[in-house]
C-alpha cells in the first residue's frame, strides 16, 4: 500500500514514529511523508521515506488558514493518490480529516494532545471542538493517547465511543532506553526537565520551584534540556532563560538528539505542564528507571503511577512542585531507586513500541480488506 504520513513538523517523525515506519517499509509498504521541513529531513529518506514539503504554520486557528490547509491538503491528496493516511498533530488531524473525506481517502487520525485551544476555555476552544465534530465524525478510527483525552472527546459528542481506540503513547524501545544504574547518594541530587521551553510545559512553575527549595536544599540543582524559543504563543524567550542561569537557579543543557545521558545523570525528571497526550520524556525517563515528578493533569497521571514510579503535584503551581520535590529529596536514596525500577516495569510491561505498531497495522490491514471487496 501507499501510506502518506503527515505531521506539523518533520523531527516529530525521526524522534517519534521512526520504529512505526521502518516496519511499515520493512513490510512492503511505500510510505510518503507530508511535514514542514527542518534540518530531520535526509535522515526520513534515510528510512526509505519520500518527503513532500508541506506549507503550514503551528500557530494560531485562523479561519482563512484553516480553509486554505484543507485546499493544500486535498490537492496533495488528489495527486499522490495515498491508500491511507495516517495523521498527527492538531491541524494535521483536522484539516487533513476534511480534505481527506472530500478525496474519499481513508485517514487515522492520533490525536496526541489537546494544545492551548483546550487550555484557554476560550472561544478558541469552542471553535476547536466543532472542527472536531466534523472532522471527525465519518471516521471509523481515532487513536487516543491518554483516557482523558478519550473520554473527553465522547462526553463532548466529537466521535462515538465505537471510534476511539486508545495507545500507550507512540510506544517506546525498550531496548534502546535501558535501565541505567541510579547515581550515588552521595551525588547532588539533580532534577531535569526535559522539554520544549514553553509556559504551557509548566517552565515558569519548574523556575519558581528550584528557587524555593534551593533556600533549604541550596544544593540541589535543577537542569533544563529543550529548546527555547519554539514556534508556540507561549513561548519562553533567550533572554529569560540566559536570566535564569545568570540567577544560578537554573542549569540549561541546550538541545540533544540523544537524552539517554542526562536522563542516566539525573536523580528524577520532572515535568509540570498543563496537559499533554501520552509525555514521551517522562515514558524515556522510567524506561531509563529514574523516578518521575508531574503534574496531576491528563497524559501525566497515566504514565506516573502516584506513590510507586512517581510522585504528582498541582498544576499551575510552583510552590505544590518545590513541596513534592522536597518529598522526593527526604527519601531515602534505596526508596528512589525502587521507585524508578518500578516505573521500568510500568513501561516494559504497558508502552513498548510493539503495542503502537501492532494496533496502526490491523487498522492498516483493515482499510486493506475493505479494499479489496469495494
């Protein structure tokens, strides 16, 4: 079959969907991949992929811009004449759902967060969710990452019960993120963020945190890895971040095209943020058997079991993250490390990557059979 892949940005598919492509190449397929470019580009050819540049920004649901996607996507799908077509990221489900009902293509969508528009409680939000009734309605699936998330889309009446199908995030391999040996207790306990530097990532919370704990635990330290500046409206500029530094609260790492390391440095990675699908930082990080602090908020309490692999916090607040930090810090170092190989045993028995592929090929192999008796 053809398969065209289509996401907001082309790194999404090397960091997180390579293993789902390589089987789909490794099997037969051709798989085409539709995404704004960036410097991932050579190594998704390198798959075996084609690339095809897509024209899109990740901001903003202006109306016009939504309606001039659905024409980009329905003339790309009119010419490449794909067998299906399986989405990520909000616009890309979106529009590409509509564009791809008109071209009578069959399109999955995997809705992998719910973005600002379902945090603002806004008329945004609105507008959201009624692009989702039709996008969505004549689809026969819909995967989820989180229950949450499901269960919010079937409570709102955007799809039916019979269309979601739920995923443990995008899986994870297990046999590249190992169990790494957990630093000495005579180490100063670091804690790590791991991503995009966004006040939506809850950045502004993890900051507030490290200043109060530091007052009692002034050496504990807190590293931030992710790039700053992102193409997001919550955005957290150089200048705030080279002030966090210049401050001494904060230890910024840059960015890495491989987290192993500072994850295997770290004593416990933390994430606040304010909603997220199935977080791939904090499913590496218990791959990796270090314990994890997040926000009580939907995606984050799915991969943290509270009390065993993790410990959760308030959203929204940094004094409730710099509470549960000096918690995890009153620990006694053999309790933090069971709690990370508790959550290495969370992830090999719940997110390998074979769940995710397994579940993409039988709806594959289901548009398939259609098919053939259409």
């Amino acid at each position: 079959m053809h398969i065209l892949v289509t996401v907001n940005a082309a790194w999404n598919i090397v960091n997180f969907r390579r293993a789902l492509i390589e089987h789909l190449i490794q099997s037969g397929h051709s798989v085409t991949v539709l995404a704004p470019p960036d410097d991932s580009v050579e190594q998704i050819r390198a798959l075996g992929c084609r690339f095809l540049p897509l024209g899109m920004s990740a901001e903003g649901m202006n109306p016009m811009g939504g309606l001039k996607m659905i024409m980009v996507f329905r003339k790309l799908f009119r010419r490449e004449k794909p067998d299906i077509v399986l989405s990520y990221t909000i616009k890309n489900n979106i529009f590409g759902a509509i564009a791809a009902r008109h071209c009578g293509v069959p399109f999955v969508p995997n809705v992998t967060g719910l973005g600002t528009a379902f945090l603002s409680g806004s008329l945004l939000e609105k507008v959201a969710e009624r692009l989702y009734r039709h996008a969505f309605s004549a689809l026969p699936t819909v995967f989820f990452q989180n229950r949450d998330d499901r269960e919010l889309f079937v409570q709102r009446g955007l799809i039916r019960k019979s269309q979601a199908e739920l995923l443990p995030g995008s899986g994870i391999d297990l046999q590249r993120f190992t169990a790494a040996p957990y630093p000495a207790d005579t180490d100063a306990p670091v804690f790590l963020m791991i991503a995009r530097l966004l006040r939506d990532k809850g950045a502004m919370e993890y900051v507030e945190a490290a200043r109060l704990l530091r007052q009692s635990h002034p050496g504990a330290r807190f590293q931030m890895l992710g790039p700053v500046g992102a193409e997001n409206r919550t955005a957290i500029g150089q200048d705030t971040v080279d002030g966090w530094v210049n401050e001494g609260i904060i230890e910024y790492l840059g960015t890495t095209s491989d987290v192993r390391p500072f994850i295997a440095a770290a004593h416990c990675v933390v994430l606040p943020s304010y909603r997220e699908g199935a977080p791939r930082t904090l499913i590496e990080a218990a791959a990796m058997a270090r314990p994890l602090i997040a926000t009580d908020v939907p995606g984050c309490r799915e991969v943290v079991e509270a009390g065993q692999t993790g410990l959760l916090c308030d959203v929204r607040s940094g004094s409730s993250l710099a509470r549960v930090c000096k918690l995890f810090l009153d620990m006694p170092h053999a309790e933090q490390a069971a709690m990370g190989q508790a959550g290495r045993a969370k992830m090999t028995a719940e997110y390998d990557q074979s769940l995710v592929i397994s579940a993409y090929c039988e709806v594959i192999k289901r548009v398939s059979h259609a098919a053939d008796f259409s």
